[in-house]
C-alpha cells in the first residue's frame, strides 16, 4: 500500500475539465450537444449510470465527438470500469492526437488497473501537450510511488502542491499527505512530519494525517510523540486495524511488548484477514520467548499473504531453536525451490539461501552491503543480515560471535526494524550488559 490516504478523485474538477473538453470542434449536432448537457448534469448529481446513457446517446449522434468520448471515459471511471474508460480516451485520441485530456483521463484510467508504466507514458505525453494541472502531476505521482520510484514521484508531487498551494482545501491537504509518505519512504522523516503538520493544519481531525505523522516520529525514535499522534488517531477511528497495528509497533519500541501484542490483538479483532498483524504479533510473541504462539501467529499470516517471506525466516528461526532445524531447513529450502527468475537474486531471498547453508557468512554480509540499488537501503540491509548472522551463530550455540554480530546489527541505527529489536532482545537475554 503506497498511502493510507484515501485516494480521492474529485467530481467537480474532473467535469470542470471534461465540459471544457466537450467543446469539440465536431461536435455540430444540436442533439447530441443536449445529451451531452444532460450527462453533466446528471454527473454533478451523482446520477452515474444515467449520466452513461445519456453520453453514449450523444456518441450514437455524433461519433466524432471528442469530448462526449472523454465524458463518458469520466462517467465509467467513476463506474469502475477503467477498461471502459480506457476504450473511450482511446478512440478521443484516434480523432485529435492532441487531445491532453484524453491522455491524462486514460492514464488516470490505467493507474488504476495498475498498468503503472502505461500511465505515466499517457500522463508525460498530456503534461507535453501543456496540460498543466494540479492532477495529472498528481496522478503521476502516484503511478510513480507505485513503482517505488520514490524520488521522481517527490518532484510531481512538488509541482503539483506548487500548482494548487493558494488552495488550503482537503484536496491540498492530501497533496501534503502523499508528498509526506513520499519524503518517509526516502527517509526524510522530519520532512515527512512538516507534511503531516501541514495536513492536520488544514484538516484538525485528519486521521491519516496523525498515523501518518505517527509513523515517522516513531522512526526518529520520538516515541512518545508517535504515541500520542496514534492515539489521536484511533480517538478519531476506533475501527482502525491498521492503526493499532502502528501503535502496537511503537509500544515494541517503548519495551512495552505485552501492550503491543495487546494492539495487535485488536487490530486482527477488526480485520482476522490482516496477516500484517498476525506477523507482527509474531514478532513481539518471538521476543517474549513464547515460541508456540509466535509460531501461530507466523503461521497464520502467512496463510493470508503467502509473500511474507521474513514469517517464513523467523519460522526457520524458531523450530531451529526448539530442536527442529533439520525439518526447518526442509521446510524453507523447498519453499526457496519455488522461487524463480529474477526474485530469486532479490535481497530478501538471500536471507532465505543464508539460513539453509546456500550462502557463507561472508558472501551474505558482502551481498547486504553491496546488493542495495539505493544507498539509503544499504544500511537497513545491514541491520538484517547482522541480526540473522548472529541468530545462526547462536543457534549453534556460539554465543560471543552471535553477540558481536547483534552488536553490529544496532550500530546501523535502524531502529525501525524488527530485526534491530530483535537483536536488542538477544543481546539483553545473553546478559551482556555494555550492549543492552
């Protein structure tokens, strides 16, 4: 999930828009000129599926008409019928390839099919035709998130708070809020929490806005200011299983294991199917020395979402120290069998090929350090590969050689991963007390 940011599309502009797009040059039927009227009235109203009617009348009248085309595409984007929509901003841009609209509409369209490339190609060519608007920069922006291309999305999002910063409305409030998930994912965490200020400036009960800004104190290790943002934020949604999830994650940090297990518990209450919770519950339960249920809960999540690959390494981790390493290596090698083509060589399976024997200590640790496409992973990598070095030095009950390692698991700061806590937990349990 890129934002927990309601993705918005607002009615008012997108018509503001098409009706300006209407306006074709072809469009000479008197009639089919009133069909189009009625479908944008009928769309102010949220009378959708009349609205489609009356476009596709106006379409029967006049075939050429580029803006009944773009309406419609509207009209069925607001329907969910991207593909639809899609089809229509197509045969728009057969009549007039210049028609900038109809490439934003379809990106706009195909963004949410998740044909993520396809839309930024259609959002670049509108932008290229000079429609320059809050939107299409927006929209891109999101299409580029979605690929994890972090950096290009801050700078459409830049543009597009620049566009529209006369405007301190909810719309503004989201652009903030997006450009601050952004700024957190590139782990500019002060930026991200002058964002979310900026959010909770414009809207004082915008409860993603608190989460969010939640999160990323916790990762400057502002934990008391992450409490308090998070329990704003379940003040204001009291269902909201993701939150407790985050305030679970938080507590983990305060040392405050029991409550977090007592936030996870909640937030699988809310939502049984948010494996994210189960595995998180796993965490905390793993570091309690509660094996069996850490075992369940890892289990469990991974039933619901099958890609959690670190359930399946703390899994291996777990029977191993329970005296069923043999069936644990078993059981994570037939799984990493199934693992193909490029994800194979991604990092996070090579934690899996690490803890089967695939990979020596100093080929992993190198991969850690040298495999990161972006540098700001090149520490977090780090942070991962020690814990789990030193977790297979302790299982073979080398307890100085896992205790150096964990030590220079925490030495790489990055706190907000389970694993730094984890190590925390070893160290202190191995009673070396220069480390705790």
């Amino acid at each position: 999930m890129i934002s927990i940011f309601e993705n918005r599309r607002p009615v008012f502009l997108f018509l503001l828009i098409a009706c300006c797009s209407c306006s074709s040059k072809y469009n000479s039927e008197a009639e089919a000129d009133a069909c189009n009227k009625i479908a944008k009235l009928e769309c102010q109203t949220g009378n959708y599926e009349q609205a489609l009617i009356d476009s596709s009348k106006a379409i029967d009248l006049n075939p050429r008409s580029i803006g009944a085309y773009n309406l419609r595409a509207v009209i069925k984007s607001f329907l969910k019928d991207f593909d639809g929509a899609i089809s229509d901003c197509s045969k728009a841009i057969e009549i007039n390839s210049k028609s900038a609209f109809s490439y934003y509409e379809r990106g706009a369209a195909k963004r949410q099919i998740k044909d993520y490339v396809g839309a930024i190609a259609d959002f670049d060519e509108a932008i290229h035709l000079n429609l320059t608007s809050t939107l299409v920069y927006e929209e891109r922006g999101r299409a580029k998130m979605s690929l994890k291309n972090y950096d290009d999305a801050l700078f459409d999002f830049n543009k597009a708070i620049e566009l529209n910063s006369k405007i301190p409305n909810s719309e503004n409030a989201e652009l903030y809020g997006m450009r601050g998930v952004t700024k957190r994912h590139i782990k500019d965490y002060k930026g991200a929490i002058a964002d979310f200020d900026k959010v909770i400036e414009i809207e004082t009960n915008n409860e993603p806005g608190y989460k969010e800004r939640g999160l990323s104190k916790d990762e400057i290790k502002d934990y008391a200011g992450a409490l308090a943002d998070l329990n704003r934020a379940l003040e204001l949604n009291a269902n909201d299983s993701f939150a407790y999830s985050c305030r679970g994650i938080t507590k983990r940090h305060l040392d405050d294991l029991n409550g977090a297990i007592n936030d996870f518990d909640r937030a699988i209450t809310i939502d049984p199917k948010n494996a994210l919770a189960y595995a998180d519950r796993g965490y905390a339960q793993s570091d309690l020395l509660q094996w069996q249920p850490a075992l369940d809960s890892f289990r469990k999540s991974l039933e619901l979402d099958s890609s959690l690959h670190y359930s399946r390494f703390r899994i291996y981790l777990i029977r191993a120290r329970i005296g069923q390493q043999e069936d644990a290596v078993k059981e994570l090698t037939e799984y990493l069998t199934t693992i193909q083509g490029a994800a194979a060589d991604s990092w996070t399976i090579k934690i899996g090929f690490f803890l089967v024997g695939s990979l020596t200590q100093d080929e992993f640790l190198a991969t850690a350090k040298n495999s990161a496409k972006d540098l700001r992973d090149q520490s977090s990598q780090l942070c991962e590969a020690y814990y789990f070095a030193g977790m297979k030095h302790l299982i073979e009950k080398d307890k100085t050689a896992a205790a150096i390692l964990f030590q220079s698991c925490l030495k790489t700061g990055e706190n907000n991963y389970f694993e730094y806590a984890s190590a925390a937990v070893e160290l202190n349990s191995l009673k070396i007390s220069e480390y705790k």
